[in-house]
C-alpha cells in the first residue's frame, strides 16, 4: 500500500501536481530498493558454482558501485 501511494505521488509530482522533490525522492528510493535486493541477494543466484571471485570480476560489486553512483546522480543532478 505504501509503495502504491509512494509511486502516485511520484506520478503527480512529475505531472506539475507535486513537489519536485518527492518525484525525486521517489525515483531514487527505486534505487534504495535495488541496492537493498544486491546487499541482500543470496550468492547462490549470482554463482551457481560457488566460486568466489576477485572483487574486480564480482558482477554484485559493480552492480552496487552502479547503483550507488546512480543514487548520487540522481540526488545531485535530479
């Protein structure tokens, strides 16, 4: 219910009914919620071999360097 309500504010802020700043809010909390799902993803879904690899060929630790440097585009420049 609250995520329903988040994304109609966020509908009514970019139509010129709302804050700026709640649309904003709202776009960068889809972002909040995806760097949450790649913290929290279990490794069995990104590597079904369990290998552990270096932090430079770890596809979740450039997913969340993405995501964050998406957060602080969007909290800048949005």
């Amino acid at each position: 219910m609250k995520t329903t309500a988040l994304l109609l504010a966020a509908a009514g802020a970019a139509s010129g009914n709302g804050s700026p700043l709640l649309g904003k809010a709202a776009f960068v909390g889809v972002f909040a919620l995806l760097l949450l799902w790649l913290l929290f993803m279990p490794s069995a879904l990104i590597d079904l071999e369990g290998a552990r690899m270096p932090w430079w060929r770890n596809v979740r630790f450039w997913a969340i360097v993405v995501t964050i440097a998406q957060i602080g585009v969007y909290c800048y420049w949005g």
